[in-house]
C-alpha cells in the first residue's frame, strides 16, 4: 500500500539531505512523515530538534515534531541555533536529530539535515532512501502513547566546548567586520562577543528570512558588496561572513577582497600539521589545488573525497582524517565530531594573524603564499536531465585534450595551464563548474566556454 503525498517531494530528497522548494517541494505533510518515518525506521526514543529563521520554518517544525511524539519519542527542542550546533548537542547528547534549515539556498526553499546518534549525517544511501521508502508505504508503528516535547538551551554548553582554551591576549586590538547576513549567525556571534574581547563591527544581525540584505552564500561576490565596503571604508584587519545556517565562514582581507575557502584550509592545515605530522585531511576536485599541495608539502596526507557536507563527513570518520576543507567555504574537524566548526576554523586563522600582525604583516600579506592560483567563482547552471548532460560535459572536455583526467566526482580535466571540474549539483537539478589557473584569464575564459555549451544543451 502507499499514500499520496501532495508535494513533489522527490525533488526534495538529495544526495546528502532533504531540501527542495516550499511548498512545493518540501511541505509540512513532508516534514511530518519525515519525522514519523525516521523514528520508525530507527526505533528512536528522542530526537533533537533543531531550526533556522526561515519564514517557513515554524510551520515545517511543527509537522516534524507532531511526526516523531505521534511516533511515540520525544522531541528535545534546542531552538533556534547555527547548524553546528546540532552536532555539537548530537555528539554530546548521543542523540539522533534535525536541523530545519535549507542552509544556503535562497529564501524560498527549506530542508531536513538529519544526524544519526553522534553527529553522523544520514544520506541517500544511508538512510535517506530508506526514510523516503517508509514515508511513501505509509509503514508506521502504532503506538499507545505519544511522544513529549522538551525544551534544552545548549548554547553554553557549546559556547564553552568550541571557546575552551582560547588565548585572548592581543584579541582587544584585533577589529572584525562580521556579516550576519540576517541568518543564524545573528545567535551565534553574540556568544562569541560574550567571550571573545574582539572589536567587532556587525552586519545583518537580525534574524529575517527574507534575506533582505543579501543572498545567502557568502562565497559569491555579489553577496560581499557590503562587508566589502565595510571594510575598504575603514582600518579593519580582515572580515568574516556567513551563510544562512551559519556552517560556512567566508574571509575577507582588509582590503575587501575575498580569500579563497583552500587557502584558508591550507593555512589552517599547515599549522595542524606542525603538532599532528603525518595526519589526514581531506580535499575534493573543487577545492584549489594550493590545499593538497599544502598538506603534502607539509608531511600530511591528503585524501579524496566527493563534493557534499556528509560526504566529507563520512570520508573522514573512515579514514580517521583531522582536518577538512571544501570550496564552499566549509571547514571540517575530527577535534569537532568530524563535521563542519566555523568557530574552531576562526580560532585557527586568528592564532595565525596575531603572530602575523606581531611581524608587521597584513592579512592579505599572510595569506599571500596561499593565493597563488586563481580560481574562478563556481558557476551553477540549471538542466533538465543533469547525468545525461555531464556526459555530453565529458565528451566536449576530452575533445580538448586534457594531459589528466578522473571520474571520481562528476569529470576532472587537467590540460596543465589549466585544470577544474565539472559535477552535478547534489542540491539542484543544475551541473556545477569550476576552473583554476596560475593566470585568472584562461581559467576564465575555458569556464566561459564551457558554460555557453551547458546552456545551449540544457534542456536535451
């Protein structure tokens, strides 16, 4: 037997969470058998309920959470919180649970991110297929008693965990340019003012989702025009920005400009390195190739993985890695349950400058060693049928005479003045695309090329 579920929620089951379009895509009839079907699947006794300050937010949260009591386990509400903070609650609860949020998306979509006990992120072949296959049958345990609702503030747990053992000597003379970009960093940055003597110069602090001010992936330039301005208009030492659910942190120079997430991550892992030598880390096809270089120059391993928060997650936890970086600005720590810490990769870039700025350096002159490539912003274009054009991507690509290529996630092309990849989207029905130089122009120029071509055969 099966029921009828109104919403195309199909489209909302991706690779690596629940996300899709409200409410056509992802409703409160969704989130409701979500819920019921995770407890189901897993004989769950409680789980942790998490949420962002998207306008659909509070509708999709009471669904959820009316699923998982009418499956008989209680919800433990920890509120409205930065994502990692689920993991950090997971972790240290040892809970299952959810955070309502479409993290960097535009405003009219929303999502599931799901963890198992521990902070261990569900995906399409573990255990999202599975919950969409209950959902879908309607298989649901009858149950004598309804689960409870209840209410646990975590943040000083977390404030405490993530700020223990910070040095703050020299953090008073240390002037921050923070952009909440009215997402959920609008929470977590006045737990880092409460400890943290830095001066910072907010942004956007107020919960609203209808992201008024700005997109929410801070990755992309037209989403920095503010901290930018900021930033040039007065004597700051470097900015940081944020994307909705605030598990991505952009850096910016004190100049405005941005910083690349790899040289970031190499920066962080090279001093990783220095106390942890021979240690894992983990990079993908999108990440500047200056990160793998970093951690290899340094003694480190590095080690593929695919494009995608649980994917990195996962690749870690196997292989034992320390430290993560991805593209869009994530970083990944095992010190942090193997998932994503914007905190702990601000601590790390903070111990860096105020050694740096002991020395009479810039932010952007410490960084300079790290930003030898260029690479070219991440374009996402949308298509019909996303396999069936990457293949047609991988013929036109190959055609070109690449020096090295891998198929490991989606196609990756190194013609030796240039190199890059080309994916699809495990958010969007869209193909992604991203190449690197030494010389802007030429990686450029090859995206452009290649762009024109995915837009003329978008649609076959």
């Amino acid at each position: 037997m099966s029921i009828k579920i109104s919403a195309d929620y199909m489209k909302a089951f991706k690779p690596t969470d629940v996300r899709g379009i409200y409410p056509t895509q992802i409703d409160e009839e969704v989130a409701y058998l979500v819920g019921r079907s995770f407890v189901d699947e897993y004989k769950h006794k409680a789980v942790l309920v998490a949420r962002d300050m998207r306008l659909s937010t509070p509708a999709l949260h009471a669904s959820f959470c009316k699923g998982v009591i009418d499956a008989g386990a209680d919800v433990v509400d920890i509120g409205l919180v930065h994502t990692p903070v689920l993991y950090f609650a997971s972790a240290t609860l040892n809970l299952p649970g959810v955070v309502i949020t479409a993290s960097h998306s535009p405003k009219e979509y929303n999502g599931l991110k799901l963890v198992q006990a521990g902070a261990i992120p569900l995906t399409e072949n573990h255990g999202l297929k599975l919950i969409r296959k209950r959902m879908e049958i309607g298989s649901f345990v009858e149950v004598s008693k309804p689960g409870k609702i209840k209410h646990k503030n975590v943040l000083k747990g977390y404030q405490r965990f993530v700020l223990k053992g910070i040095k703050t000597k020299g953090l008073a003379n240390i002037k921050i340019v923070a952009d909440a970009g009215n997402g959920m960093a609008g929470v977590l940055l006045p737990l880092l003012q409460e400890k943290v003597p830095i001066k910072f110069t907010t942004l956007f602090t107020d919960l609203d989702g209808r992201f008024p001010n700005r997109g929410s992936d801070p990755t992309i330039k037209k989403n920095q025009r503010q901290i930018t301005a900021k930033l040039k208009a007065g004597k700051y030492d470097f900015g940081i920005s944020f994307d909705g659910d605030a598990d991505r942190i952009a850096f910016l120079d004190e100049n405005g400009r941005f910083i690349n997430s790899a040289a970031i991550g190499a920066l962080v892992a090279k001093r990783l390195l220095i106390k942890n030598t021979k240690a894992k880390m983990v990079y993908t096809f999108l990440t500047s190739r200056v990160y793998e270089e970093t951690i290899l120059a340094n003694g480190g391993q590095a080690l593929l993985a695919k494009v995608g928060h649980a994917f990195i997650k996962q690749t870690m936890c196997r292989k034992d890695a320390l430290f993560g970086c991805e593209h869009s600005s994530h970083f990944y720590f095992k010190d942090y349950f193997f998932t994503d810490s914007v905190v702990l990769t601000l601590r790390y870039v903070l111990e860096a400058y105020l050694e740096a700025k002991e020395q009479g350096m810039t932010f952007s002159f410490m960084m300079k060693p790290f930003t030898i490539y260029k690479q070219t912003e991440d374009v996402v274009i949308e298509v019909e049928h996303k396999k069936k054009v990457l293949q047609l991507v991988e013929e036109f690509l190959l055609a070109k005479k690449p020096k090295i290529v891998s198929g490991f996630d989606g196609i990756w092309v190194d013609y030796g003045d240039v190199w890059g990849a080309a994916k699809v989207s495990v958010t969007e029905e869209a193909i992604k695309v991203m190449f690197e130089s030494k010389v802007k122009a030429k990686a450029q120029a090859l995206q452009n090329e290649l762009v024109t071509y995915i837009k003329s055969i978008a649609k076959k």
